[in-house]
C-alpha cells in the first residue's frame, strides 16, 4: 500500500528553494519514494501527476524563471 502525504509537504520543499519540474519530481520520488499518494485539506488519493496539476490550476504554484515557487498568497496557513 502505498504512503499517503499531506500535499503541504511537496510546498514545503518548494518553500525552502524553489525548483524546475524535474528537480522536484526527483525529489519528491527520492524523499518518499515513488509510489507515494498526497492528500489535500478536502481531497486525497492524488498521484504526484495529478497533484501538480491541482497546483498549477489552483495557483498554488507559480512559474517564475523556469523555476517553480509557492504562491503564498493561494496556500492555506496550517
């Protein structure tokens, strides 16, 4: 069964140091690994496909000189 993590964890390491596409898809697949399923505040069972896609619809995500960054002003604070 795969390990179901809340998706503030992936906006976490995009907090820290913004990153491209790839860069954060290896690590996220490095951190916790693979398989790994994400859960929102209202929504689970999101694969990592899917999660960034919720991101960049929501705006939770922006695209700043080829890197991706958190929107603060669209994440919830807790």
């Amino acid at each position: 069964m795969a390990t179901e993590i809340h998706a503030h964890a992936v906006l976490d390491l995009l907090r820290e140091q913004p990153m491209s596409e790839t860069e954060l898809r290896e690590l996220v697949n490095s951190e916790f690994g693979e398989e790994v399923r994400f859960r929102t505040c209202k929504l689970s069972g999101f694969d990592l496909d899917s999660l960034l896609e919720f991101f960049i619809k929501r705006e939770k995500v922006i695209l700043s000189d080829g890197k991706w960054t958190v929107n603060a002003a669209r994440v919830c604070n807790h």
